[in-house]
C-alpha cells in the first residue's frame, strides 16, 4: 500500500519519531475515512483539492484550530510530494495551496527570579524532590524538549566532560554543555536513584519512585506545580522553560546561532521565535543608554 511506504519512508529514511509518524498516519487516515463518507470510493492517493477543500471545511465547522487545520493539510503534502516522488501520482493537488491564517501566540517566559525561586524551594532531602529540582534545572540550562528529557539515559550524561548527550527530532544526536549546579543536583540524584527499593529499567535516567520511567503528563505536572507557587503567568509547561531558556541566553548576549545549535533548532526561522523579547530587551538598554535619550 502506497500509505504504508510512505510511513516505511518517515521512519527509515527521514528517521522520523514513533510519535511524528504516528501522527502523519492519523492524519491522512482520518482523511481518507472523511472521502469514504462523503465520496464512496475516492483514495487519498486520487483526491483532487476540491475534494481536500470540503474536508477542511469539514475540518472548520468541526471548530478545529486552523493551527491544527494546517498541521493535517500539511501532513497530506507531505504524503504527496512522496507519491510524486516516487512517480505514483504526476500532480500534486496541494500545490497552489495557501495555508490558513494563523494567530501568532507570544510565548511569555519565565523570569531569572522566578526560575530560580522554584529551584531555591524544591526539597532535596527526597528522591522525588532531588529528581524534580534535576528536572526544572535539565530544561532551563540546557533548553532539552520534554520528550528528549523522558528519553535520557544514564549513559548519556558524561560528568568528567560536563556534557549531555541528547537524542532530538530526526534522531539527530547534540551534545550540551552541562553546568556544575547541574552536576552537582545530577550527583545528589544518582544517590537516591541507587537507594530505590525497586528499578524496572536501570538504563534509564529520571525514574517514578516505584522504578519505571518516567513520562510525559508526569514532568508536565512537575513543572505546573512548582511554578504555579510562583508565577501567575497563564501558561506553564516544559516548553516555557525551554524558551526562557533561549530567552535569557539572547538577553544576556549569546549568539543566535549557538542558541540554534543547543535547542537542536534545523534552522535558524525556528530559533528567531525567542528574539521577540531579547529585542525588547535591548530596546530598554538603549532607551536608557543612548545620549540622544538622555537629553
């Protein structure tokens, strides 16, 4: 089948995530069920636009996002430029289209004071406490994703070269520097880990207390929880660590494409997202800088 080589092709040659290419099989499954309904017979692989644009208007009076809208439809090119690519289709019936209008969402990030607020209230004499400060410290010095945190291993972490190795999207491996705040929490935690009663996978790095890996919902609560004692920001999530930390590094100077680099960004259009507020940033040093200013 035409749509199961197209999956063989996300996982082996784009070295795609289990997660990725489960999505783009969901997303082009839910689209052939909408042509089995609303055109008896039709395939994804022979779908015209005007069939595809009666699904996004399906997709509209559904009140699905068009953020969302936009990923589907965007999963159906994909699908196409491979039949293309593999000479089972001469057009793409996608190729004129325009993406949907999309409200831009501004990411607030967490202040310096409130990060290290948290990180100067989570109890280390437990287990859970030590794993959980190990947690919010991983993503604000490093910027790692959340899934790339829930995958580490022990082995990933090299103390006498102060490094992380991290597996992001695409199987793409990057190394991160470590700072020694973080060693010296890694350390405390290794201690407790070894002092559990029960561990299912000894590879792994962050474990629940009863031994198993940890997931995702897991660090997502880790992070709402604590900052929730802190910040009234209305959003919260690994993910905000993650842009403060890219926020903070571009405020106090670093290279934009260094800060590329460390989020495991392909390109440089992903990393400019966090220039929003360094910029303003530097609008208010130069407010209070410049001479012309001042007069």
């Amino acid at each position: 089948m035409l749509v199961q080589k197209f999956i063989d092709y996300l996982r082996l040659e784009k070295k795609y995530s289990h997660h990725t290419v489960a999505a783009y099989q969901k997303d082009i499954e839910m689209f052939q069920t909408f042509l089995f309904k609303e055109f008896s017979d039709s395939a994804v692989s022979k779908a015209n636009y005007s069939q595809i644009r009666s699904w996004i208007i399906h997709l509209v009076d559904s009140e699905i996002s068009n953020r969302t809208i936009n990923r589907k439809i965007s999963s159906l090119n994909s699908y196409y430029k491979f039949l293309l690519k593999i000479q089972s289709i001469e057009l793409n019936p996608l190729g004129k289209h325009k993406a949907l209008k999309v409200s831009k969402k501004i990411q607030i990030p967490f202040s310096e004071v409130e990060v290290n607020t948290v990180l100067d209230r989570i109890p280390t004499d437990t287990f859970e406490g030590l794993r959980d400060k190990l947690i919010v410290e991983l993503f604000y010095s490093t910027g790692i994703r959340r899934i790339e945190l829930v995958q580490l291993q022990l082995q990933d972490v090299d103390v006498s070269q102060s490094l992380i190795k991290v597996l992001g999207k695409r199987n793409k491996e990057r190394f991160i520097p470590l700072i020694p705040s973080v060693l010296k929490t890694y350390e405390s935690y290794c201690i407790k880990r070894a002092q559990l009663k029960t561990i299912k996978d000894a590879s792994v790095l962050f474990l629940t207390q009863k031994g198993a890996r940890i997931y995702e919902m897991l660090v997502y609560r880790v992070i709402t929880t604590y900052f929730d004692t802190v910040s009234s920001k209305v959003k919260k999530s690994p993910h905000i660590l993650r842009h403060s930390f890219a926020t903070h590094l571009l405020n106090n100077g670093a290279d934009l494409n260094a800060v590329k680099e460390l989020l495991g960004h392909s390109s440089l259009a992903a990393t400019q997202v966090y220039t929003h507020n360094s910029v303003s940033e530097l609008k208010k040093v130069y407010e209070k800088s410049h001479p012309r200013t001042l007069s």
